[in-house]
C-alpha cells in the first residue's frame, strides 16, 4: 500500500460519510477500504480483480475502486442478467440483474474472449475474406460469383451476461445463501487467466471460485472468516474430486490448546470447527435456539433403503450427565439412529453411565453400534471416530453434497 492510495482512498470516503453518516453501507465501504489496497498489493502486473456486488452498493464501491486502481485500469462493468428472479410489482420493475466490476492492475492484463451461444439458434451471416489489393474485407463469393453465408451458432460475449442463478432443486446448490453457479466463476477464471495461474478468493464462501479454479487447472487460494466455510468448501472438494485435489487448511485449530482458545473466543466458531472433525454441518447458520441439535448426519445402509441420522451435540465449556439426558431425548424425539456428544472436557462417570443406558443401535447387516457416543476434542485430533456405518451420504439439512467431477 502506498501513501498515494492510501490517500485516494480516505479521500473517496470522507465524501461517502457526509451523507451516508454512520451507517451500515458506510462501516461495510470502511471495511472494503483496506482489504481492496491489499489485493491490489498482491495481485500481479498480469492479474485482473472481478468485484461481484449488488445495486445497492455498486455505485459506492465503483468509487473505491476507482481510487484503488486508477479509472484507467477500469474495463468493464459486466451486468451478471439472471432474468429469472422473482418479477416486479406495480411499484417499480423486476431487479433482474448483479454487477461485477473488472479491473486490471496495469496495461498487461491477461484476456481471453468468451465465446456464448446465440439466443435464438444459429444465425445467417455473411462469409468474408480480406482482400489483399483493396485492403478490405469483402463479401466471399463461390466459383459462380454467388455470395456465399455461413451459419454461426455462437457469439463473442458482451458484457451482459445471460445466466440463470441457482434454483432451489439444482444438484450444484449447497444450500449457502449467497452461493454463485460454477459456470459463472468459470467464465470469470477462463476470461482472465492461464492454466497454471493462481487465483484468490478472499472471501470464498461455500467455494464456488475454489471449485470452478480446480476445474479448469488453476492453482487457489481461498480465504473465509468462519469455520463454517472452510468446513463446507473442505466437504465440497472431496464429494466433487475425491482424493485426487490437494490442499491445506491454515488456520484453524491443531491441537487443545487451539482448541481451548477457540472455544473461549467464539463458542459457535467452535462448533464448527468441532462438526467438521467428524464431517457434520450445523442445522443451523444463525445464532439461536436449536432444539437441542447443533448438527447432522445422514445416512443410507442400503440401496433404497430408508434414511437415517446422527445428531450431533456441542460442548464448548463443562460438562454435566443433563447434556446426555438432553441428547438422549433429542434422539428419541427425532427418532434418530445415534446420538453424539462432543466436548471439550472429558466426560464424567454418570454421563458414561447415561450414554451406556441408552443401549445399542443395530444396523441393517446386523452391526452393533452405542446409540449415544462421547466424543472429546482430544478423541478427534488423535484420529477417533464416531462408530456408525460406513455408508455415509455427505448431505444434510443445511447443505447437499456437491456433484462429483469426473475427468
């Protein structure tokens, strides 16, 4: 960051705050400020940054960047057309329509042009040449002097960009609630990078930049505040490439000590954190009552066969023989296969008791399970196991399994 942006960018706000005031709109520019002068930082002379927002906030954020980048190094404001969002009311007209803002670091930016499809089929055009002698381009002509056409079935795109949003039954939705469609990130990704490039994504989400860079052999980096993220884009690469991607997780806790301090800092970052030891999702992305149940899973025993669930409950601080009294009646009321607790502390003696009360659950082929199991945080980071059957489907309420990649 230089004193110069630095200053442009102070200076872009302090107009921003006069009649906006201490606002939402105003703490969110405030926040964009310094992490935009810092992807600038990193980005190379050759890379592009793509800004996604939405109308409300565009025409601030344009300012910004702006100033960041420099208006020459601006090229595009592409309008991201879903045309298939709820319709209009007799107020106003139907908002059909996000921005994504382009720019560039410097003059050497990296762009491919897009090919699309034409709306309506193929069309009729006429068939040219370049005529050497009147250094034109002229209309082609057959043997016989007929002019001669050419069906094309695709365009070079524009910066409207026609692509529906995601439906509710779309097997790629994962049920975040800002989650973009692949083939949007892929056109971003194609359009402004080579094989073998890296790209960042600093605020990743569920991972739809991470999966759309991994499809078209590029190297990432995705970056996401909540454990809740990191977990779901973790899940999202191994339904969709299996052991074939490679990657790192940096950050999140390693050992008990990591733990602990998450735990006191952020009970339900710890959460989790703690349901992505075991593969588990909240039920839940906002804070409040739960009914008991921090997470789920689901699984199938065989083919056809009924659904069945693991509940999963939390722990941050002590622990006491009510939590398994309350799990245990949490998987009565859910009439769920097995129940899990897991903790920070050891459990005690009468929760031992308690969890060994409930009996067992026996599975299809005749496999015993302990219908409530406890877990510790010290259990996961050794490598134990919840014991439940091998058949483990990856979905849950919250979110669906990602379709799998195949080469």
């Amino acid at each position: 960051m230089t004193v110069e942006q630095g200053g442009r960018v102070a200076d872009a706000l302090i107009p921003l705050r006069k009649f906006l005031g201490d606002s939402n709109m105003l703490a969110y520019l405030s926040m964009m400020s310094p992490r935009l002068l810092e992807l600038r930082r990193v980005l190379k002379p050759t890379g592009s940054l793509y800004l996604h927002c939405d109308p409300t906030a565009s025409h601030y954020l344009k300012l910004l960047l702006d100033a960041v980048f420099g208006p020459a190094n601006f090229h595009n404001e592409i309008v991201w057309h879903y045309f298939n969002k709820m319709q209009g009311n007799i107020n106003r007209l139907a908002s059909d329509h996000d921005t994504v803002f382009w720019y560039s670091k410097g003059k050497h930016f990296t762009f491919h042009p897009v090919m699309e499809e034409r709306e309506g089929g193929p069309k009729k055009m006429l068939k040219r040449r370049w005529d050497k002698e009147t250094q034109k381009l002229v209309n082609d002509k057959d043997t016989a002097g007929h002019v001669q056409y050419i069906e094309r079935t695709h365009r070079m795109a524009d910066d409207v960009w026609r692509m529906s949003m995601l439906q509710p039954a779309s097997r790629e939705k994962l049920g975040y609630p800002t989650q973009k469609p692949v083939a949007l990130l892929e056109r971003i990704i194609s359009m402004a990078s080579n094989p073998g490039d890296v790209v960042l994504d600093p605020f990743c989400g569920c991972g739809t930049a991470v999966d759309a860079a991994e499809r078209l052999g590029r190297h990432w980096i995705g970056i996401d505040i909540t454990h809740l993220a990191v977990n779901l884009i973790r899940r999202r690469l191994r339904d969709a490439y299996g052991n074939t991607v490679e990657f790192s997780v940096i950050g999140e806790p390693t050992d008990i000590a990591g733990a602990q301090d998450l735990a006191t800092s952020d009970p339900y970052q710890f959460q989790w954190w703690a349901l992505g030891l075991v593969g588990a999702r909240p039920v839940e992305q906002k804070k409040g009552a739960d009914k008991g149940i921090d997470g789920r899973l689901f699984f199938h025993e065989q083919q056809g066969g009924a659904t069945k669930q693991v509940i999963m409950s939390v722990k941050a601080g002590h622990v006491q023989r009510s939590y398994v009294m309350e799990l245990r009646g949490v998987v009565e009321r859910e009439d769920a296969a097995i129940g899990v607790l897991i903790s920070m502390e050891p459990p005690t003696r009468p929760m031992r008791e308690e969890a060994a009360s409930a009996g067992l659950y026996e599975g299809a082929w005749g496999q015993k399970y302990p219908r409530l199991q406890l877990l510790t945080v010290d259990d996961l980071l050794s490598g134990k196991r919840l014991e439940m059957p091998d058949v483990h489907l990856g979905a849950d309420i919250t979110h669906k399994k990602a379709p799998e990649v195949r080469p």
